[in-house]
C-alpha cells in the first residue's frame, strides 16, 4: 500500500471518532442505554469516554508503573463537572497532552481547567499533500441533504470502509513519518517535565494516536510487549457499548458482511493493527528498544528518567 494511503487510513480513523465514537455517549444517552461500567483502572469520567489509568502493571524488571499519573482517554469537551472535579481533586491534574488535528480541535475544544498546563501535539502532519486532506475535508461536511441514511451515526464509518479506509496497517506511517516520530518524542518531552500530580493524553476516541502513546510509553518503562497489547485492547472493553450500537446501526445499511465485520475494528481496536506496527517497528529498526531510541529519539538517560519518575 502506497504511503499516501496508509495516511489516508490513519487520517480518517481518528477523525472519525470525533462524529462516530467521540459521540456516542451523547447518543446512547439519548436512547436510555447505560455507558459502559469501568473496572479499576477507569477514571470514572461520565461525560469522557475511553479514559483510563495505565499504571499497576509490572515491568520486565520486577517494578511497578505508578498508578494515578499516567492517564490516558478520548476527547474531553463533554467533560462534567463531577469530572472535572475528579480530574483535579482526585488524580491532581497537571497537564493535558491534545494530539488532535487543528479541525478536530476546533468541532470540540478541551475545557479550560485551573493551574492545569495544555499542550497540543498535532500526530498528524495536516501540510502533507495527498488525497486524505480531502478525506477529512469530507468527513467535516454537513450530511449530504436528500440521503437519509445519513442521519444513522454508522453512516460515516461505513462509507468510509466502502472507500477503503481499514488497514492493518494503519498505524505504519507513524514508524515512516518523520514528523509524527518528532511529535512522540515531544510527546516524551512533556512526560519528563517534573510534576506533582497526574498528566493526561488524549485524541479523539482515545484508541490510535492515544493508544499509540500508550504503547511506547509502557514500552519505554520496561513492561513487556503482551501487557502493552492487552492494555491497548481494553478500548475494546470500555467501548463495548458504543462498538455494539455502531454495529448494529451498521447493520441497518449494509448486509455486506466484509463491512459489517470490519465496523468494530474502526470503532474499536484490533489485534492485528498493533501487531502490524510492532512488525513494521521490528522490520525498519529490529526493535522497540532501538525504534525508542533511533526514531523517536530517547536517549539512555531520558529512559533512565522516566522509570525514576514512573516506576516504583
């Protein structure tokens, strides 16, 4: 698959979420359905979905990443203010990370909270020239009048499965891409800044670019590469409301079960997808301990660092 189209895939995923996933406790409240019960490492967010705590895990070396500090989710704008009270009194917040394009930013701003630091690091290289420009372009359009199947929240995501947006590897133009490799390591910058509280990640639905953080965050404090891909497909579990109403809505407009089979992949995650960037990682750099520190760009203190700061 042409580079241009990889980027057209993890492009539309992610932007996606902001109408589809992103929106779905609006839509499921709506409709009576309660959200998605969070086990221990929920944050308890009403209005935040995908959100979760990625610390409690033991790495290679017999430590423990810290729980309460690390924080990962989807797009916070819905936020209450019970979660914004929680974020604050109980977690300390001191610092959100957006890793959302400048339109998905701007269909759905993060609140403003107190002493809280915000930083934005756009993934995506929105100045590159391909046809996913046009892609997301698209998908920010009012739905088209006259067709009234565009009023079903799978409408998007099953066009955009018609038009080809689903790869396993939909997360290789991040290995290939300078600039989003720049970002991760910006990225890793901020989680070196000395803090008293909790940092925050976020995207969209909280599952590709905050998922992919979450990977090379584990990775980089030593926990192995089956705890990281579990931690990774618990989306599929704090999302199982939201991944069975699209799914079903889906079934409404298609009967294709190739498409049909694919919608959850999109709304949710997939083992196959993380497992195509660890291969793509281990092809191009031989390992994610070599990815870490030639492409990203972490040096042996920066590693040494984090696990001082994340470790216990």
């Amino acid at each position: 698959m042409k580079f241009d189209n990889l980027m057209k895939t993890i492009f539309i995923v992610p932007v996606l979420g902001l109408i589809l996933v992103g929106g779905m406790t609006t839509a499921l409240a709506e409709k009576g359905a309660a959200l998605p019960a969070m086990d221990s490492a929920g944050l308890g967010l009403a209005g935040v979905e995908n959100a979760w705590d990625i610390g409690g895990y033991i790495t290679m070396d017999g430590h423990h990443v810290k729980r309460g500090v690390l924080l990962r989710s989807g797009k916070l704008d819905k936020a209450t203010e019970k979660d914004k009270k929680q974020l604050l009194e109980v977690y300390h917040l001191q610092e959100i990370i957006d890793l959302r394009t400048t339109a998905e930013r701007s269909q759905a701003m993060d609140p403003v909270l107190p002493d809280v630091n915000a930083v934005w690091l756009k993934i995506l290289n929105e100045n590159v020239e391909s046809s996913s420009n046009n892609m997301i372009a698209n998908i920010f359009q009012k739905p088209a009048t006259g067709i009234p199947e565009s009023t079903n929240p799978a409408y998007g995501i099953v066009q955009a499965i018609k038009a080809g947006a689903y790869s396993p590897a939909m997360y290789t133009p991040i290995v290939n891409s300078d600039y989003s490799r720049k970002q991760y390591h910006a990225f890793f910058m901020e989680l070196l800044k000395s803090r008293d509280g909790a940092l925050l990640w976020h995207c969209t639905g909280g599952k590709d670019r905050t998922g992919v953080a979450a990977v090379l965050t584990l990775a980089a404090l030593g926990v192995d590469k089956e705890t990281i891909i579990k931690d990774y497909l618990l989306t599929n579990d704090f999302s199982a409301r939201t991944i069975a109403y699209i799914s079903a809505e889906a079934a409404k407009l298609t009967q294709d079960q190739a498409i049909l089979r694919t919608v959850p992949k999109l709304v949710g995650v997939d083992r196959e997808i993380i497992d195509s960037f660890y291969d793509a990682i281990e092809k191009q750099y031989g390992s994610m301990d070599e990815f870490l520190k030639n492409g990203i760009g972490l040096t042996k203190q920066d590693i040494t660092q984090l696990r001082a700061m994340y470790l216990e």
